[in-house]
C-alpha cells in the first residue's frame, strides 16, 4: 500500500473497505520505526494508545456509522503540546517524564473528529530557538539533505510530514516555528490568525504564541483546520484567484535577499500574474525592527511562565534555556509594556494594507536553508545570526496576528527546499487556502512528485 494517499484519498478508501484505519495506522508505525532513527523526527510513538484509537475509528466505519472529517487519519502533534497519559517533553530533559493528565484543546477537538496520535515530535528545547538543534533529545535531520538545518522549532513535525511518516501534523509558532521548518522541508504549514485555535495546554509567549497544522499540501492543510475549526477549509480548494489583489512589497521584505531566493520569489510573481492575479505595489509601513519588538514581548513572557521551575530547578536546563532566562531578566516592565504597545500600533498598520489588497506575498525566510552547523549569513555585505535570519519575514505576523502560510515555491540543487509565505488580513484563511491552492495545483506537482524519491525515507 503506498502511503502518499492525501488525507482525501484515504477516508474515501476507508468508505469502499479498499483499506482500514488499522492497516494505515500500522504501516506508518512501521515506517517511522524504519526510517525515524534516521531523521530523529519522533520523541514518543504512541504506538499502543494510537492502535485503540485506530480500532475504535475501524468500528465506527464497519458500523455505517457517522464518521469524523479525520476519522483513522494518523497525526503528530509537537511535544509541547499536552497529551493525557502520552509522555509530553518540550523537548527538554527538565520534563523527560512529564505525563499531562489532560489533552491540550487542539488534541481534543482532532480526537473527536477522528484523528489518530501517532505520537510526539522533536523540537528546539521549550520552542526557544528557529533551527533544528536538540541537545539533549538529538537533532532533527531535513529529509531532503541531511546538511542543511530543518528548521524549527517545530521541525520534528515538518520533517514528519515530509518524509510521509504521518499524514499531517500540529505544531506551534511564536516567531516563525512552524512556517520555517515548513520552508527549509518543502511542506505547507499555516500560522492561523492569532487565537483562532485555543492554545489551553499550550504556552511559551501568550503574546505571541499560534497554534496550526503542518501538511504535504494544501487540500490535506484545510481538512486539518476544518477538523479543528469546523469550518469549511475544504471548500476554498478551489483553482480560481482571477482578480486577486497581490500585494508585492516594495520594502523590507525585498531586501537583503540571497540570490536564489529572489529569483524563485520573482518568478512567483511571473505566476501569480499568469493566474490571473492583480499584482500592486505596497509600501511597507515598517519604521522598526520587528524582531526588537518579538524579542522583548516573547522572552519577557518566557521568564515569567518558567518563573518557578528557574527558582528550584534552573540547573536542569540546557546551557541554551539557561541563556534565554538570562536575556529574559535584562527587560525592565517598561521594556514590555512598550513592545505590547507597539504590537498595537503594527497590527493596525499591516491591517490597513488589506484595504488595498487580498493577500500579502513575501519569501518565508530571506536566504536558502543554512547549513546545520552555520551560525551567520552574510546577505548584501552584512552579517546576521542564522537565528535572526531565520525569522526577519516571520516574526512581524506572530507580532500582528494576521493568518500567514508557507508553500513551496522552488527546489535548489534538486535537495533544499525555498518557500513562499502569503499573509492575508486577520481571519480570512480562507483567501490563503484559495491563493495556495491555485499556486499549487499549477506549479508543485511536479515538486510532490519528487518529493517521496528526495526525501531521506
């Protein structure tokens, strides 16, 4: 059975009997047994608990019985997020035992829809940083060319995806953490509009934090967001974005650009234009730095959320925790007060751009996929921490709140994936599945097709 079905494919499989839940459930434990130890994807199989769930959606279907929109549909969920009774780390060794008796609000609403826990995915430690390093649990390896970063911190879960070890997968993001590793690993992945999806059982920066899926594509993106939303994604995978209003920056986010990347982003607007898109030139009404701002609400809120473990456990943290706790004292309440105020200020300018236009289209990160031990990148004859880099295009939409998603838009050297982000006005997901999908069916099969033969699997 070849398990690159889409989440489409396999729930009409399972309606004709052509396959069952249990089946799928157990060819992809076998695959991530198989190839895992390769990738370092997974920090927990939920082998046994995910075999119950995969009987009980194996039931309901033989039963004739009304049926989950995930039902028997293998998912990953980000080992920050609460699962009742599954091992849950953040991936650090302070928590190398935590158990949560509760399920995080996400996890709850995919189970009631069907969807099976497939099991817990690697992460940067406590989501504080953009690559794919883990001291303590190991480091996660891009599928596509084991040299290059994955991305983080959600990169155990775009690497899940990418090397077909589950069928989707949920992840958080506080300043790019799931739409960069979804770049640097060639898969979809939505950061919804703030609070859209409840993050109980879920918390690094309350500010900041975002919850959203991981996918292979876009159809099998909007079922997820269907599942956890109940609204109907699904029905913006439609192949029309005639008179779209594109929004191409005339500032910042066309700035500092390695060279590959501005060609495949140049060339996206070539496309979008030949799919009938309106392209117009926006002004970018960015007076400062958005990551200064990202910074200081997001690690003030670290310190405090960590407050009492750093009183009575700190030594139990990595060498990198410990850091971003030191950064998190030098922030006086004015520091944080201010960068809340200015998170007003830039929300109400990025949302006045949607008065001009329908989405917003950017590159998700400004250079290729550094290599996993680079730590600078020179762009333009001046040098930035791979870490600040990383997130310069994403951050400003965790800060706002807007709905941002990134797509593949190319393939360097046939092994390292570069994406494209489109961003829309707050809530309106529905125009960046539309956008993403007519994008995709014109210009990334050819990429999905390569995909299963790339990747590392």
């Amino acid at each position: 059975m070849t398990l690159t079905k889409s989440i489409r494919e396999v729930i009409n499989g399972y309606k004709v009997k052509e396959f069952s839940p249990v089946e799928i459930f157990e060819e992809y434990v076998k695959k991530i047994k198989t190839h895992d130890p390769n990738l370092n994807a997974f920090i927990t199989i939920n082998e046994e608990k995910g075999f119950q769930q995969a009987v009980r959606s194996e039931k309901k279907i033989l039963a004739g019985e009304d049926i989950g929109i995930l039902e028997g549909i293998p998912i990953s969920f980000k080992d920050s997020i609460d699962t009742k009774g599954i091992l849950t780390t953040s991936g650090s060794p302070i928590h190398k035992s935590r158990i949560p008796e509760s399920n995080a609000d996400v996890v709850k609403k995919l189970h009631d829809e069907g969807a099976i826990n497939i099991g817990k995915t690697n992460m940067f430690e406590f989501g504080f940083g953009i690559t794919s390093k883990n001291s303590y649990f190991g480091d996660i390896k891009n599928p596509w060319n084991a040299g290059v970063t994955a991305g983080g911190s959600s990169g155990g879960s775009a690497v899940s995806v990418a090397a077909d070890l589950c069928m989707g997968s949920i992840g958080t993001d506080t300043a790019g953490s799931i739409r960069v590793p979804s770049s640097c690993c060639g898969v979809v992945g939505l950061k919804p509009t703030y609070d859209l999806i409840n993050k109980k059982g879920i918390l690094l920066s309350n500010s900041l934090d975002h919850i959203g899926p991981i996918a292979r594509n876009v159809e099998d993106l909007a079922l997820i967001m269907e599942a956890i939303t109940k609204q109907p994604f699904e029905k913006n995978c439609i192949r029309d974005i005639r008179g779209m209003r594109v929004g191409v920056p005339k500032q910042y986010f066309n700035e500092r650009l390695d060279v590959h990347v501005k060609n495949f982003y140049k060339e996206t607007f070539r496309k979008l234009e030949g799919l009938g898109a309106i392209l117009i030139e926006l002004d970018i009404p960015i007076v400062e730095d958005p990551r200064d701002v990202a910074h200081v609400i997001a690690t003030s809120e670290v310190g405090y959320v960590h407050r009492e473990l750093i009183k009575s456990s700190l030594d139990q943290y990595t060498a990198e925790a410990q850091k971003t706790f030191d950064k998190s004292k030098s922030f006086s309440a004015h520091a944080y007060m201010e960068g809340l105020n200015k998170r007003v200020q830039m929300n109400r300018e990025i949302t006045r751009l949607f008065e001009i236009v329908d989405i917003l289209v950017t590159p998700t990160i400004p250079a290729v996929p550094p290599d996993k031990d680079q730590d600078e990148f020179i762009l333009d004859g001046e040098m930035e921490s791979v870490e600040e880099c990383l997130i310069r295009f994403t951050c400003l939409f965790n800060i706002t709140g807007h709905p941002a998603l990134s797509i593949p838009c190319g393939l360097l050297n046939e092994s390292i994936p570069i994406g494209l982000q489109l961003i829309a006005n707050h809530y309106r997901e529905d125009l960046l599945i539309k956008t993403a999908f007519s994008y995709e069916q014109a210009f990334l099969l050819e990429f999905y097709n390569k995909r299963p033969r790339m990747v590392i699997s």
